[in-house]
C-alpha cells in the first residue's frame, strides 16, 4: 500500500524556489521506479508512490506508467517539462533492502531529502555486497521447508524428509548466488536435483509417495506471489503488467514441472507408485501454527528481515493464517483464499502506519507463502506427470478461481484500509 503523505512535514528547504525542475528530481524518480520493480511491487503502488513524490517536491507529474519492462515518468512544474523512459526488469529483493528503500520513500514523499542524495542512497542499497552464507542458506531452507511442511499436516517422517530436501535446496541456491549463468536454469535445476533425491526416497521405501512433500522445499521458486499480484494487476485494470506476471510465473511453474518429470523419468518410478496426496495421521492440531513460527524463522534467514520488522511479520503471518483457516471452516477453500488476502492487505497496511512502521511490502511477501496459491498450481500441474488429466483439469480450474479469490481479497482490503489510494489504482492506462 501508498504511505500516507502530510503535507505539513514537508520540508521546504529542498523544494526550490525558481521556475527550473528540481535538480536531478526525473533521474531520482526514475532510479526508485527501477528499484521499487527490482523488489517486485506492484506497478500501481509504484506509480502512487512516484505521484506522492512529484507533489511533494512542487512539480506535476503528469504522465507516471510503470511496466515491469520500462517506466515513463514525466514531469512539470508549469513553465517547463522533462520526460524520461528506461529499462528495468522485476525481482526479489532481501526484505532488508526493502525496508531500507521504503525508508526512503517516507523522507522523499515529505521532500526530507535532496534528489542528489536520494540517488545515491538508492545505490547504496541496491549495490550491497553480501557474502557467501552457505550456514545461513542451508538453515533458513530447512526451516522454511520444515515450517511450510507443518501446514500440510505430514507425519514426523515425512518432516524430516521436508526439512532434508529443504537443506538441499538452500545448498543449492547458495552455490549458485555469485553465478549469474545459473539463475535462468536454477528453478529446473533444483527441481530436477531435489525431485530425484525424492523420487529415489520413494523407490526405496524410505517416504511415503505424496508429492504434497516435495512442495515446501520447491515453494520458495513457485510464484505464488508473482501469480497473485498480476491478478491484482489485472483486477486494477493494468493489463499489460499483470498480463506479463502471469506469463512470467506460469514459465516458472512450466519449469518446476519439467525438472519434477525428469527427476521422476531418471529414478524409473511408475506413476502409480506416488500421488497427489495421500491421507496419514497429522502430527496434531498445534502442528500448523508451530509450523508458522519455524517458517517465519526461515523466512528471517533466507529473506534477510529486519529484527525491527519481525513482530509485524509475525502478526500479518498469523492474522492471515487464522483468516485462512476461518474461512475453509466456515465455506471451504475459496472463501479461505479470500478471508486470508483480505486480512493480510488490511494487516499490512495498519502496521505500515502504525509505530512499528513495518513496510506492507515486507510484512505481506511471506504471508503469500501462506495462503500457498502457488503450491496448488503446481500440484496442479504434477498430476498431469501422472496423466491423470481429468483431476489436474479440475484443479487447475480451482487454481484459477482460487488466484481470483486472493486478487478480489487484495482489492477487497484496499477499499476497506485504504479507500483513497485504491482510487488513483483504477485509473485505466492508455
């Protein structure tokens, strides 16, 4: 969601006083878009935010269309008018990152600080160097893996082999975070390496057949988030931004898929010998929302949060959780998708303003995990290894209807939490 702006915190002393733009305001403008898109916000956010900024520093902004692929920005102060259009591309900042950069955003949209510094407080974060954590990947994975695995309500083995092929994956990820030639091939990479250690479990006994315990160590490149927020994209009339996401996270799960199928083709085992989903006695009822705080304790490791901001994620975590729970009890899983979402973009807002101040971005990005819409795509898609193509038909349907849940709930709870900026969100683009 779009901080709040008070125009009486405005500082006046970096507004100028003459008829030129502000000094280097465009390329400030343009290098926060780029950075707002590297961390994956959406587009619509971005162009409030950008808007908030202009008005803050006395200028126009007449045209402001960010796409995930390039931005146009353009600017008046009424006498003059600078335009600019570049480059960028979208992805996934540490939280940290995040956080810093909407820190910046707050003394920009209060003309805190100057377009010169402003610059170069965005390099500053987006260039840190960070150096191998073998230790730290591999641990946060496990938990990740081992967290999002108590949701599923496995067995105490099948936790094990969870939290294992997590620990795989993180070593995995962490070889390849310095080596630029990997990333376009590491989701199929890690799915194949991470689906045939599986696979081969399965052959010799070891783990029960269910590919519900392969999801957790492969979710973190499943793009659930990618896949809801082109649907909230979509939904706020920005066509091709969320039409791009969809294509970009339905690839990514097109590749997880391939690399599962030639793990499973590699090991030799017969479809009939694992499936979907398979019923076994859970750990109990407590194990969820254990399994939210051990995810939560990997999503800290592997995302980098703040340990100012790990009590606000927490609360977004559980709040959206228990709404997602609320409603499969009260209508089953769609209104569970919607109640959650709703709850989270509320949530999330609420403690954006609130004096813990933890940005909705940061706070809202492992609760999408949660509501785990991306990890029903790919079950989805893994039946179809089975060619059981009647079941995976129904559930992609259920996939689609469950995006548009979680889409209307994200929308649903903007009107309630934050009425005005989802106005300036519905403004159709040319």
């Amino acid at each position: 969601m779009v901080p709040e702006t008070n125009s009486s915190h405005i500082n006046p002393s970096n507004i100028p006083n003459g008829n030129d733009l502000p000094s280097n305001l465009l390329e400030f403008l343009t290098e926060l878009a780029r950075a707002m898109t590297a961390a994956g916000i959406a587009v619509m956010t971005i162009e409030a935010i950008l808007k908030n900024i202009c008005r803050a520093y006395g200028v126009e902004a007449q045209e402001v269309i960010d796409f995930p692929t390039f931005v146009l920005i353009k600017i008046s102060d009424g006498k003059s008018k600078a335009l600019t259009v570049t480059g960028q591309k979208p992805g996934l900042l540490p939280l940290d990152q995040v956080s810093r950069l909407y820190e910046l955003i707050y003394q920009a949209e209060n003309a805190e600080i100057t377009p010169e510094d402003g610059i170069n407080r965005i390099n500053e974060i987006i260039n840190v160097k960070r150096q191998h954590r073998y230790i730290r990947h591999i641990l946060g994975y496990a938990l990740y893996s081992t967290g999002l695995g108590m949701l599923l309500l496995p067995t105490t083995n099948e936790l094990l082999f969870c939290g294992l092929l997590g620990a795989t994956v993180g070593l995995i990820v962490g070889y390849a975070e310095d080596k630029p030639r990997l990333t376009l091939i590491l989701p199929v990479l890690t799915a194949f390496l991470v689906s045939m250690i599986f696979f081969f479990g399965v052959k010799q006994g070891v783990v029960a057949g269910s590919l519900t315990i392969l999801v957790p160590s492969l979710s973190y490149f499943i793009p659930g988030a990618v896949l809801a927020t082109g649907m909230y994209e979509l939904a706020a009339n920005n066509v091709i931004s969320g039409a791009s996401r969809l294509v970009q996270g339905v690839v990514i799960l097109l590749l997880l898929l391939f690399g599962v199928i030639i793990g499973l083709q590699v090991v030799g085992l017969s479809p009939g010998e694992y499936m979907v989903a398979h019923l076994a006695t859970p750990l109990g009822w407590w194990a969820p929302y254990l399994g939210v705080m051990v995810f939560t304790l990997g999503m800290y490791l592997l995302m980098s949060i703040r340990n100012r901001d790990m009590l606000g994620v927490l609360i977004v975590l559980f709040t959206t959780f228990i709404g997602l729970q609320v409603g499969n009890y009260l209508l089953g899983g769609l209104f569970g998708a919607f109640l959650g979402s709703t709850i989270m973009t509320m949530g999330g807002t609420y403690l954006e303003r609130s004096r813990l101040k933890t940005p909705y971005y940061v706070s809202i990005i492992p609760a999408f995990w949660i509501l785990v819409p991306g990890a029903l795509g790919f079950i989805s898609l893994a039946t179809l290894a089975g060619q059981n193509y009647s079941a995976s038909i129904t559930n992609l349907i259920m996939v689609v209807l469950t995006f548009v849940a979680i889409s209307l709930g994200l929308l649903i709870g903007a009107v309630i939490a934050d009425p005005l900026k989802i106005e300036e969100s519905f403004k159709p683009h040319r």
